[in-house]
C-alpha cells in the first residue's frame, strides 16, 4: 500500500482550510494551495483562531498548536504540490474548473499520486477522465464544519480501483472520521437527501407559510435538527446551494433538486449567506436577524 506522508490541499475555502486543518491534526505534512494571497490569508487565519479557541480551552497544548501549524506549508504555486501522496481539491463546484485542474495536476504529479475530490455533486468519473489515473481517483466528501463533522463520504468511481478505494477509506479513518461508501451517483447520500430539503425550506418561504425564523425554529424545535434550514443553506453558502441544485437538476431532471427562483435572486443579489454577510439572515452586527427581502 502507498503510504501517505504529504498531502495536497487545493482551494482554501470553507472546506479546504478545514480539511486542512484536519489532515495537519492527523500527523500529516499538508500543502495548501490558493490562487490569491488573500484567500491563503484567511485560511490561515481561521485555522490559526480555532486552534488558539481549543488551546484557550484546554484541548490542546501551545506546543502541539506550534507544530500542527509547522506542518502546513502555504503556497501560490501549484508545482510545490508535485511530491504529495495524496491529493485533495475542494476548489469551486465548477466541472470545467476541476477538470482544467486535474489535467494539470496530472502532467505534473508522477503516477502514483493519488487525486481525490471534495466535490458534493459532480461526477467522479467525469474528472478522473481528464487525466491518465482514472483508477487512482476517488471522491471524498468532507462536511461543514469539517473539524467538528464526523462524516466523510467516500467515493467509488466505475475507474476507481479497489487498491485507490481502500487507501482512501483508510485516510478517511485516520484523520478520525467515520466513511460511508457511496456510488459515484450525483450527490452521493447526503446530498440527495439534504439538497431537496433545503430546498423545500426555501420554497415554503417563497410561498409565504411562515416568516424564515419560524421555518427555522419549526424544524430547530421540531425535529431537533442543529439548524432550521434556512440557516443551513446560508451555512453551507447560497451560491454552493444553487451551484449543487443546478447540477443535480440537470443530472436527474427531477422538479425536487430545481432550484427555486427566490435562490437563484439571492444569488445574483450577491447574498451568498454568512460567509457573505447576508443570506436569509443578516450577519453584519452583534447577532443575526432575518434579511428583509420584501417578501
Ligand atoms: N468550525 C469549527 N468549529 C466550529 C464551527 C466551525 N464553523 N462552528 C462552531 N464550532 C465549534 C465552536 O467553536 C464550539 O467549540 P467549543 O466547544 O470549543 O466552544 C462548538 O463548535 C459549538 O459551537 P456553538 O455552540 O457556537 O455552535 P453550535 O452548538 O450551534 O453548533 C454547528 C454549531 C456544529 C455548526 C451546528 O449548528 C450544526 O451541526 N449545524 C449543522 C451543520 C451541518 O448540517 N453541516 C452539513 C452541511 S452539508 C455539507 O457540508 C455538504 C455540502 O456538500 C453541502
């Protein structure tokens, strides 16, 4: 078995910098790479403030905190991931964005770097094609927030081979998360069942039964689910919502995975949720209050 020392983290979003920070938390050597400065930036700083919150908190010590960050190494340049083992990208949820990677990424690994994508609903097998490792592809779907979520879905493509599938379920294990095994079928488990939800949320919205506070308190209360969802959607991001629903659609043709027009409004509106500011809820002051969207 290939054994993984260094990990390749591409994109440092919401999810990369948080796979990041796991993998580092794991023992692994992780290289994290971002097109700006910016964005490696704010990468930086968000895993910086967790682990400081959990050294404040007892759970980790100043020492242990020093070294998980020394094992992250930040970077512009996409050829300082040329000596991974393993690759993860968690970039934008875009199909030809991913595949202009990939094909990238495979001129410049050599042959036994494995490459696995975080995405929540493009094809595995429709990336892995791009490249001359189809059998060393797999998918792995990390969850927000990725430090606190247990569960990462592991992907089996129709190339994947069962030496790539068992080395990515075993690194999802040892980073301590529990793996489920889905087919490579557009949004995988939880996707398909989540994304018709958040979207039905919206929907009852739209249709005016109920203000978005209380959608969200019904199902808080009701069901004694973490976040109403309303929240969940501006929590997982307006646009990665309606980026998922798009994709979903058109694979399954299926009126449950459109996404509602209200969405697609907010999107164009540029309230893409909290990590904009603004979704359902406003998130610029002190506390979140619903956004008056005139409905
Ligand atoms: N990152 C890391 N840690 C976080 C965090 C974050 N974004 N948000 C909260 N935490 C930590 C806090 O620091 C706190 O730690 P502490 O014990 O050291 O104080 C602890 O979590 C609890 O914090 P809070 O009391 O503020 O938060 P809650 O108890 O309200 O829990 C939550 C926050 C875990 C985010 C919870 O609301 C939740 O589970 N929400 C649902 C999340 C969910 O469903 N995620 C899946 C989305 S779907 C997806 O990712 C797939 C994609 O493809 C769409």
């Amino acid at each position: 078995m290939a054994s993984i020392k260094t990990v390749g983290v591409i994109g440092a979003g919401i999810m990369g910098s948080g796979i990041a920070q796991v993998v580092a938390q794991a023992g692994y050597t992780v290289v994290v790479r971002e097109a700006e400065q910016r964005l490696l930036d704010t990468a930086r700083q968000a895993i910086d403030r967790r682990l400081q919150r959990a050294v404040e908190k007892g759970r980790l010590t100043v020492e242990d905190k020093a070294a998980l960050l020394g094992r992250i190494r930040w970077t512009l340049a996409l050829e300082e991931l040329r000596g991974a083992d393993l690759i993860i990208e968690a970039i934008t949820e875009d199909l030809l964005l991913k595949q202009d990677l990939f094909r990238i990424l495979d001129r410049l690994c050599p042959p036994s770097t494995i490459f696995v994508s975080n995405t929540s609903s493009i094809s595995i097998v429709a990336l892995a094609s791009v490249t001359e490792r189809a059998d060393r592809f797999a998918g792995l779907h990390f969850f927000n927030p990725v430090p606190l979520m247990k569960l990462v879905e592991v992907v089996r493509s129709i190339r994947t081979s069962a030496e790539t599938f068992r080395i990515v379920s075993d690194f999802a294990v040892s980073l301590g998360k529990e793996p489920v095994t889905a087919k490579d079928q557009c949004g995988f488990i939880v996707n398909r069942l989540l994304v018709p939800y958040l979207l039905d949320g919206i929907r009852a919205l739209e249709a005016g039964v109920a203000s978005a506070a209380d959608i969200d308190k019904a199902m808080r209360l009701g069901c004694n689910h973490p976040m109403g969802p309303l929240e969940l959607a501006d929590f997982v991001g307006l646009d990665t919502t309606y980026a998922i629903a798009n994709i979903m659609f058109e694979e399954f043709r299926e009126q449950r995975y459109a996404p509602p027009p209200l969405l697609k409004k907010m999107v164009i509106a540029g309230y893409h949720g909290r990590k904009s500011g603004r979704g359902f809820y406003d998130y610029t002051g002190p506390m979140p209050h619903t956004t008056d969207l005139g409905l």
